[in-house]
C-alpha cells in the first residue's frame, strides 16, 4: 500500500456507467476475468495502491453494477445522464469527490490488467510531475488510464460546459500534461468488442467470460 496516496490526498473516479454499445448492450463492468468482475478488479487496484476515497459512477445496469461493489469501501453514484457519454459519469463523479482530495485519477471499468502496482506506479510518479496538472500513461503512443488529474484542473472541467471533459482540459493546457510513459501494457489494455475477451485471455494468459 502507497503511503504517497494518503499523503498527497488522492481521490479516484471508476467510470462504470456505459452502455457497451458495441457489446449489445451487456454490461462490460460485469465481465469476469478469473472469475472476478472488472469493475471490482479495477476498485481493488486503486484500494491495494492506498487511495481512499474512491467514487464508482454507475448508469447502464446500474443495479447490477452497483451489487458487485457495494460491500467495498466506495461512495457509489448514479448518472441519469450516461446515455449521453462518458463526460457526463466524469463531471457526475468529480462533484461526489470530498474537496479534501487533492488530486483524481480517473479509472476506467473495463480495464482487466489493471494490479496495485500499476497504480502504485501511477501514485508515486505524481509527486515527480513538475508544474503539471495532469499526469497520462502513455504505451508506445498509446494514451492510457488510470490519468490523474490535479484538483485545479478538476474545477476548470466542471467550470466548463456540459461536454466539456478531462481529454477537452488536456488538450487544451498540453503543457501542463506530464507523461508517464511506460511498456506496461496494463494501461492501455480494455475491452470494446465481443472478441476481446478472447484475444487478451490468449495474450496475458487469463480467463474472461461474461457472468
């Protein structure tokens, strides 16, 4: 567990509220990888690497999402609104985090790779950061998740309109983006279509099914 978590009061936000279009409308926070939900996975990561307060944000199926992480120490909310794209779970869970958190990082729920460490890797790089305010892992070229986001640039996203969201923010302030480039695959691995589950359970040797 990361003591730099605590000390430097880190919040995290799980995306977990869309509509897995391109699944047919199965919920991909719910598949299982060696029989353990992502979305669940993703929450033990960011528990596993210290950071206490963590907000899921649910919408499609969300009872069903909700009942594999609701034993777990996370404040869970629902966006009405997801239908309407992942900007809106973001700005819905960033106005959920307490202000005590100094800084976000913003996970995805279909990340099946994601360990701990990954995010202890994360956690400990911000500190290293410079005068950035958002720090990005960065695979081969490749943009990556968990991104952390300092509460600065937190509050200028929910200052800017509705589908205004941290990609907006970063793109706009990229000299204030640090990247945490990396070969580590777990950050940029996530499941969108059917054929995934089989290609990264051959790839990183696992097992992914749906429930």
């Amino acid at each position: 567990m990361s003591d730099v978590a605590a000390a430097t009061g880190l919040g995290a936000l799980v995306l977990a509220a869309g509509e897995s279009q391109r699944m047919g409308g199965r919920p991909k926070p719910l598949i299982e990888r060696d029989g353990v939900p992502l979305v669940r996975r993703v929450v033990q990561a960011l528990l596993g690497a210290g950071v206490g307060e963590i907000v899921v944000v649910i919408g499609h199926r969300a009872d069903e999402v909700a009942w594999v992480v609701t034993d777990l120490p996370v404040h869970i909310v629902v966006n009405e609104s997801y239908s309407a794209g992942h900007v809106t779970s973001l700005r819905k869970g960033l106005v959920e985090l307490p202000e005590s958190v100094g800084a976000t990082l913003v996970a995805l729920a279909d990340q099946p790779l994601l360990e701990p460490a990954d995010v202890t890797a994360l956690v400990e790089a911000w500190p290293r950061r410079g005068t950035a305010r958002a720090l990005v892992p960065r695979v081969q070229e490749q943009r990556g998740h968990p991104v952390v986001l300092e509460a600065s640039a937190c509050s200028e996203i929910l200052r800017g309109d509705a589908g205004y969201g941290a990609r907006e923010w970063m793109d706009e302030h990229p000299d204030e983006v640090a990247w945490f480039d990396s070969d580590n695959l777990h950050y940029v691995e996530d499941v969108d279509y059917p054929e995934d589950l089989e290609r990264i359970a051959q790839r990183h040797g696992c097992a992914m099914r749906w429930p």
